[in-house]
C-alpha cells in the first residue's frame, strides 16, 4: 500500500492529485482525507484517486474525491462519466472501473513532482 503526489495537466488546469492504493474498507475516508491534504506548496489538490486492481476482472476500480473547501476542486462525477459510462457519483465523490489500459493511458503520464 502506497501513496504518492502525482501531478496532472486536465483541460490546462495543473494541479496536484493524490494517488494511492489501500485497504478496500479505508478507501472512502483516506480519499477525503487525501482531498484535503495541502501540498508542501500550501495547494489543495484538484482531486484524489484510490484505486484497487482486480486481477480476475482485468480492471480498476477508481474512487474519485475532491474537496468543497476547495473553490478550483474537480467535478469528480464528470471524470468519472468520461472514464467510464458506467460511472458517475455526485461533484465530490464519485467511482468508476476502467481497463488496464485506459488506467495507464490516463493516470500513467502523470508527472510526479520532486517534494
């Protein structure tokens, strides 16, 4: 289990993103806890990612979070939609399942950044 900064550029915005993985019962409070932690810089990330990979199904399973205390947070349902139709939540806390490759496409171009 780990948990790690990552750094994403979405639609011009650059902000930071946590992205780890944990215990499936904690996912939910370590993600809000995560959407809420500042970076060394102050910042509040964009959004957090809690994924688990399912090596039967071939798949993740992503739990999107993002903080109301945060005025430039992510609409995480709409990321969510696009990810995955099947998708969706409500503006701060959503899930979806994506494939193998489409996790990496999306999250593995992310850029960590040297705190």
């Amino acid at each position: 289990n780990a948990v790690s900064i990552a750094y994403i550029h979405e639609e011009g915005i650059e902000s930071d993103v946590w992205v780890g993985t944990i215990n499936h019962d904690l996912v939910s409070e370590l993600g809000n806890i995560l959407a809420e932690l500042k970076t060394p810089h102050g910042e509040m990330p964009w959004f957090s990612v809690i994924y688990s990979y399912d090596i039967i199904k071939d798949e993740y399973k992503l739990s999107l979070r993002s903080s109301d205390k945060n005025p430039d947070a992510a609409d995480v349902s709409a990321i969510a939609k696009r990810l995955d139709s099947h998708g969706g939540g409500h503006k701060h806390a959503a899930g979806c399942k994506i494939s193998r490759e489409d996790f990496w496409e999306y999250f593995g171009s992310l850029e960590k950044k040297p705190y």
